[in-house]
C-alpha cells in the first residue's frame, strides 16, 4: 500500500479543478471510506475522492448521516490518505460540528485538515455559512458546498426528497450558490435537483459544480463507489448507474470458496507449504532440531 504523507500536496488542486471547468473537462468525483478501496479509486483515474458522511449509512449501516463524528471523519480519513497518491482527497464535515459557531467550525474543519489528511472539507448549506467559508478560505482551507438534496437536513426535507422543483425553491438554491461562490466555496455539489436547475446554477457560477441526481449538465459528476460497483442489490434509485453487479459476483465467489472447503478441494498443494525435513515427533531426541529446520523453510517461503 503507497502512503500518503500528512503534507503530500495533491496533483489536482483547487486552481486545476478551476481549470478543468475552464476547459470543459468533467471533473470524476468518487466516494472511499478505507485504503484499499481509495487505491482502486484511483488507479480507475478519479480525479477527487471524497470520504462522505455517507460513511454512516454504507459502512455504519445507518439509516442517515446524523450520527457521523469528528472523530469518524479522522479515522477514515487517514485510512483513504494511506492509500492515495496525488488524488485530492476532500472530507465532508458532519453534522453539528459546523453549525455551533464559526470559532468551533473552524477548529473542526482544521481536524479534518491535519487529522484527517483532507486537502478540503465539504459542508451542506447556503448563505447562512457564508461567514464560516470565508474564514476558512482566508485562513487556507478550501472549502465545497453541497446544496440540493442535503441528507443532514432529512428531518426538514421529510425525507430524500428531490429538491428544486418549484420556481420558488429553484431560484432559492440558484441564490444560496452564488453566496456561496461569494464566500469563497471553490465547488459545488449539486445533489437531488433537476437537470434545469443544475445546467442553470452551473452556467450562473465560474466554481465547478458536481452532480449527483442533478443531471448531466453538471461540471463533474460524484457518485458512492459501492453503488457505482453495484454492491448494493437493494439499492437502486433513479440517480445510480451501476458500473459492476459486485452485489451478485461477491456472494458468488464466497459461495464457490465455502464449497471448496466443504469438498476439500481448497486449499490445495498450490496453497500450501510443506516440510522440507522430516518433522518433529513427540519424544524424538533430535525432533526440535529438526523443527528448527523445518521453520528456517518456512520463513523462505515466506520471502519468495
Ligand atoms: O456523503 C457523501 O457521500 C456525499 C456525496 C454523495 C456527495 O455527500
């Protein structure tokens, strides 16, 4: 596993990110929550990794994000940096830890930073957290909006719910992203609104927006890694597009594995290690010099 240390700079910045919309080149955003996945992510060429308070409902198994800690964000955080190489690694901030006060969010979003590696943090809202972003960003931490569909206010929302789709509530969200540019929001995830809307808010704002159930007119696009692998078979809304049917292939290979060991048939020679002296017999003299032996074998197995 590569290693990421706390002050490796990442090769795709807020400036490239800023260009690549410049450019029209869509951005490819792409949640992890662990290292081994985050190395597959971006081996596959994303261009950001996000570790998501998603982690509460696709790792913790949750039914929303609420529950989320500092601490969490931290721990896998550090995870996902141990296993990227020059991805820029963002780390959503969870729910009450931005909302207290400015001077509390602050010490939070540094967490995230030195902690937990990220490059940016993500936070959900509009214009009410104009003044937060704006310190964060005059004190270095670059900072994405989320707006839309937000899942930390699914009790105001009554649920995951589409967003946007009145005139009202439309130019609502419009307004609330350009606070947010205004502050200084360097991205924008644009999540649960209709394609009109998004096209609308991205043509509005010079700050790369990335959708998720927001249409194809977005400057990049995000999606969970486990529902883009299809991990999840009871999970399948509109908004997905599953890539793989990991949650059939996986079950398979299981099953194929606990069948071989039933039959006998794993492991086999090619899976296993053998002695190369004779071993060790109870109450033969010479037995644990030969033990030796055989470990000192062992050990070069090993090493090959
Ligand atoms: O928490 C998350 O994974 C997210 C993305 C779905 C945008 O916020």
């Amino acid at each position: 596993m590569s290693k990421q240390n706390e002050s490796t700079p990442s090769s795709i910045t807020v400036p490239v990110l800023r260009a690549m919309k410049d450019r029209g080149e869509r951005i490819t955003m792409i949640t992890a929550y662990d290292a081994m996945t985050a190395k597959l992510v971006e081996r596959g060429g994303a261009d950001i990794v996000l570790v998501g308070d998603s982690l509460g409902m696709v790792v913790q198994g949750k039914s929303s994000t609420l529950e989320v800690t500092v601490d969490e964000m931290i721990y896998h955080g550090q995870m996902v940096a141990r296993g990227l190489k020059h991805v820029h690694l963002v780390l959503d901030m969870p729910f009450m830890s931005y909302q207290v006060g400015v001077s509390q969010a602050v010490h939070n979003a540094g967490r995230l930073i030195k902690e937990g590696r990220a490059h940016a943090v993500k936070l959900e809202g509009g214009a009410e957290y104009q003044e937060l972003i704006a310190r964060l960003v005059r004190i270095g931490i670059p900072v994405m909006g989320h707006l839309g569909l937000t899942p930390q206010s699914i009790h105001t929302m009554g649920g995951f719910k589409v967003q946007g789709t009145s005139t009202d509530s439309a130019n609502d969200i419009l307004h609330h992203a350009q606070a947010l540019e205004s502050a200084g929001a360097y991205a924008l995830v644009l999540e649960g609104i209709p394609q009109e809307l998004s096209q609308m808010i991205t043509q509005a704002l010079s700050i790369p927006t990335i959708g998720i159930g927001a249409g194809r007119e977005c400057d990049g696009q995000v999606l969970v890694v486990q529902d883009l692998l299809g991990m999840d078979m009871d999970f399948k809304p509109k908004f997905v597009k599953a890539y793989e049917s990991l949650g059939e292939r996986i079950p398979r290979a299981i099953q194929k594995y606990r069948d071989e060991v039933r039959a006998g048939i794993f492991p086999g020679d090619e899976h296993s290690y053998f002695a190369k002296t004779p071993l060790f017999r109870p109450g033969d003299s010479a037995g644990s010099e030969r033990a030796s032996a055989a470990l000192e074998g062992e050990r070069e197995l090993h090493k090959a």
